[in-house]
C-alpha cells in the first residue's frame, strides 16, 4: 500500500514533529510511504526524502493520513484536508493556535472574522468569540489596570539575550522625572510601532523589511507609563518554521531615559509586574477549539483517547471510521540507583537523598502548576525532605513559576531548570521518584509529559479529566480538579513519599503498560491495519480523477 504522509519536516521542531519521526520508523516497514511538507522540502525524514505539498494532486498511492495538531506550523494542511480528505492523526481536539494561522481574519476580527469563528466553530464559540471581540474593544477605548508598582509592566514576552518581545501592546513604567526617552527595536517587515503617553501619540515608526529603529522624543512626565501598540502583527518566518505560537510585536533591544540631564537604561530583564490583563483571543483559547474544517472534511480519524472519539461523533452525523490508539512511547527506563543520576545532574545532598518529584515540559499555567506548587508546600510541611524539579521553559508572561516559589516559601526545595533538550529531560525524569503532570483546562491531547514519565518507568499524577482520566490507574493515580484538588494531590504525594513498595509497583505497572500498549511497533501498525482497510480517500478513489 503507497502512504502520501503529510507532516512537518525535520527543522521545524515540536512535539508533535518528535512523535510523528518516531511513528514514521515504524509505519514505514509496513507501508510504501511518500513524504509530503509545506516549507523544507527536500530534507529527509527517518530517511525518506520530503516533496512539496504542491505535487500532492499528482499521488497515485492508495491512501492519504496528516499528522496534525495544534500547531501554527500546521496550518497549511487545512486546505489539503478539504481538498483531497484522507486520514487525519489528530493530536488535539482544540486546534486554535492551527486555525488562527490558517484563517488571519480571526484574529483581525470584523465581519470576516466573526464568519469565520461561526463556520469553524458553530454559534456556540462564535458567540464566545463575539463577546471576546467586544471586549477587547471596550479595553482598547481606555487604559487598562496596571500593576501599582514596577517597570516592565503588562503585555512583555520573557526576557531574552539582547533585549525583550513585547506583545500587540506593552506597557513600561519610567520611574522618577523624566526629561526625554530614547528606544532601539527591532521591528518584522510590515509592523508598526506607536509609542504613547496618556492617549497622546509620542511617536511612530514603520518598519520595512525587518530592520532596526531608534526612536527619541521629549517628554515631561513624573513617572510616566509609555504605551508601545503594534499593529500590522502576522506570524513571521521564522515563527512558522519553529512552530512558534506567540504573537510577537516588535523587539526592544534598549530603552534609556534622560532624567536630570543624564541617560540611564531600565532592566528590560526585570521581573513583569501584571495587573488586570487586557482582553486577547488568547484568554478564550480553550473556549474556541475552532476545529471545523478538520473535523468535518477528514474521511478518518486516529485519535488517541475515547474522550477525542466521542468529540468527533458529537459533530458528524455520518459517524466517519476512528481508531482509538495510545500515544506511542519508546522504553527509556534504567536500572541503575537513580541517586547517581542526581549526582550528575550536580544536585546538592539534600536532593540527592530526599524525596524528588519530577513535572516534565513548560511550566504553563494550564499545567495548572500553581496547584502542583501549592499542594508541594503542604508535602514540605509534613515532609521536610521532599524536593520538586519543575523541568521545562519558563513562560513568566503567563504564569510566574519562580514568583510563586518564593510567595509559598519553597525557595531551595524547588528546582526550575529552564529549557531542557530531550535526554536532559530523560535524565531528570529518571533521577525522579515520582511525575506529576497535570491539566486543566485540556486540549484534548495526550499529554506529552507522562508518556515520557512512563516511558521511564516512573509513576504518575495525573489530572481526572477528559483524555487523562482514562489512562490505565495502575501506572497512573488521578486527582479531580476542583476545590479538593491542592489537599487531595497534597495527601497522594504524602502517601507515596512513605510508600516506596506502592511507587515500585506503579513504576512496574508503567513498565507494563508501555511494553505492551505503547511500543511505537504496536502504534504503527495499527494505524496500518486501520488505514489499510478504509476506504481510499477522495483524492486517491478512481472516481475522483475521472
């Protein structure tokens, strides 16, 4: 059977890019697969060679299958799937960060905008994305509420060398009497910089294609909260290639200001301090799966939870063919005393001793890592050994993880690692005696974080919800969200951190479950059997090229 595959090519890292590798290893020893990519054509994947979408309509295979989730990268199969159907492999059941870059009209909004939010999402989520709109509007005739104190206020990305991403709109507070202030940005080719100061336009600069600007300008102002707004905003490039999600404004590079006639430069680093955030589509992203044109054109579906299988039926009425099959994983677990590892990981005696709990990705507020954080400090009253390695990038723009260590007085038993690669992450995985990987709200998507935790033989925490709560409970202890979350997580950690037989034997169950279920080998080939007894999809069926 010939398998056109169309998928990311490898520079374009992501989750979803990792697992369809691993997956394509498999499936191809049963299969006669040809690689098809947006961008990037040419490269090779797992040793195939990768052609452009553009020659999909000239296949004369049997099948078509998309590996597809919510990723910007992703947005080019939109089209293909209406236009030739196929199998799709969907990772997530909300697809919005893929359908804002498919269709840029929802994140412009007007008319065309709300169509759109009703043809992909019905006239439940358009009235959520009409009410989203309309308040965004309202904030945008006034100022937002800012935080009291600080400089880098509301609207900053997370400090990088060099400087600092600022959103579709930022705010700076400039601390004492200030005479004049002078900025250097990057700006993306078709972007628009506007600096303000109490409704009054300071200056204004338009950016080319691509380039560095400084802007200067007088000012007589005690204390003043300058305004950057950008307008013109699309995801550049270079976003694209890397599945990056933000929506990025311009770069600051420097802001100095003249006070008493001499220029000093504020901390671009500094910690942001948030008041009430103003309104984006964003803030309703797990309102808006925004999945229509998927969902609706694909002839099959492979998903990995009922959850997703029983979403899919609840749209289409003509009940279309879904395999239900385990995110795969690849065993990685390890023998060895997991102490040693903590010793080449360069930890301190105390967690090489003590009790450490392990959350693996980034440290995201749907994570819902302030419940982890807050239910860890209970543990630490009770148990004074215990110690948490939050193992991932920070995104303090969302959810400040190191503010609310320090809130709950976890300074020094809380580790924050910062981006990990891969087998960094499996190392700190595995000098762990237990993972915590919660959710909420969900995507719909396996989590990614307790494959890898059980594909190194460790126990899990998990969130009793949707595509989680099915994971099998031998390998996998849920906790249900809610007003008993903290306490009722708080008791399983206490629990477990005195039970070393109970957490062998879920790490005995995770080694179980991933040999047996989870082998990439058993994925891929059911994803073949399944594929191999559809229907050929539109664009392969005789009838279509007649």
């Amino acid at each position: 059977m010939r398998v056109a595959l169309v998928t990311t090519p490898p520079s374009v890292r992501s989750g979803i890019g990792d697992y369809t590798r691993a997956w394509l290893a498999e499936f191809r020893r049963h299969a006669d697969v040809e690689v098809f990519v947006d961008r990037g054509a040419g490269e090779e994947l797992c040793g195939l060679p990768t052609r452009p979408t553009s020659e999909l309509a000239r296949f004369d295979g049997e099948r078509i299958v998309y590996q597809l989730g919510n990723e910007l990268s992703h947005a080019f199969m939109t089209p293909l799937v209406a236009r030739f159907g196929g199998t799709v492999v969907l990772h997530d059941w909300v697809l919005f960060d893929q359908a804002v870059a498919a269709f840029p009209e929802l994140a412009r909004g007007g008319l065309a905008g709300h169509l759109r939010a009703f043809r992909e999402g019905g006239l439940d989520q358009a009235m959520v994305y009409a009410a989203n709109r309309a308040r965004k509007r309202r904030d945008e005739r006034g100022e937002p509420e800012l935080a009291r104190s600080g400089t880098i206020l509301d609207g900053w990305h997370a400090p990088e060398n060099g400087g600092r991403w600022t959103n579709a709109r930022a705010f700076v507070r400039v601390p004492g009497r200030v005479e004049a202030v002078r900025l250097r940005v990057f700006g993306e080719s078709g972007r628009e910089l506007v600096v303000e100061h109490q409704h009054t336009r300071e200056a204004c600069v338009a950016f080319g294609s691509g380039r560095d600007a400084t802007l200067e300008f007088a000012l007589d102002a005690l204390d003043p909260v300058l305004s950057l707004r950008v307008r013109g905003i699309r995801a550049s490039d270079e976003q694209r290639r890397h599945g990056d999600t933000r929506t990025l404004g311009v770069f600051v590079r420097s802001l100095v200001a003249r006070s008493g006639g001499e220029w000093r430069e504020l901390d671009l680093a500094a910690r942001a301090e948030l008041g009430s955030p103003p309104c984006t589509l964003d803030r309703d992203r797990f309102r808006l799966p925004f999945n229509r044109s998927i969902v609706a054109h694909a002839d099959a579906f492979l998903v990995h939870s009922d959850f997703v299988r029983r979403k899919i039926l609840a749209v289409r009425a003509d009940s279309p063919p879904i395999a239900v099959v385990h995110h795969g994983a690849r065993p990685h677990w390890r023998d060895d005393d997991r102490r040693e590892m903590r010793r080449a990981l360069g930890l301190a005696p105390d967690y090489v001793d003590g009790f450490l709990v392990t959350s693996f990705g980034h440290v995201q507020a749907h994570k819902r890592i302030d419940r982890l954080l807050a239910a860890f400090a209970l543990l630490a009253e009770e148990r004074p050994h215990a110690r948490l390695a939050l193992v991932g990038s920070l995104q303090p723009e969302h959810f400040d993880a190191e503010r609310c260590v320090r809130e709950l007085g976890l300074e020094g038993r809380v580790r924050l690692t910062g981006y990990v690669d891969e087998e960094l992450g499996r190392k700190w995985i595995h000098a762990g005696d237990l993972a915590v990987q919660l959710r909420g709200p969900s995507t719909g998507g396996s989590s990614g974080g307790v494959f890898q935790s059980l594909a190194l033989g460790r126990g899990v925490i998990a969130t009793d919800l949707d595509e989680q709560a099915e994971l099998p409970g031998s390998c996998v202890l849920k906790v249900k969200p809610g007003e008993r979350e903290v306490p009722e997580l708080a008791r399983v950690l206490v629990r477990l951190c005195d039970a070393p037989a109970e957490r062998a034997r879920l790490e005995a169950a995770a080694r179980r479950f991933v040999e047996h279920d989870c082998a990439w080998s058993t994925v891929a080939r059911k994803a073949y059997e399944f594929v191999r007894n559809l229907p050929g999809s539109r664009a392969t069926r005789p009838t279509s090229r007649a």
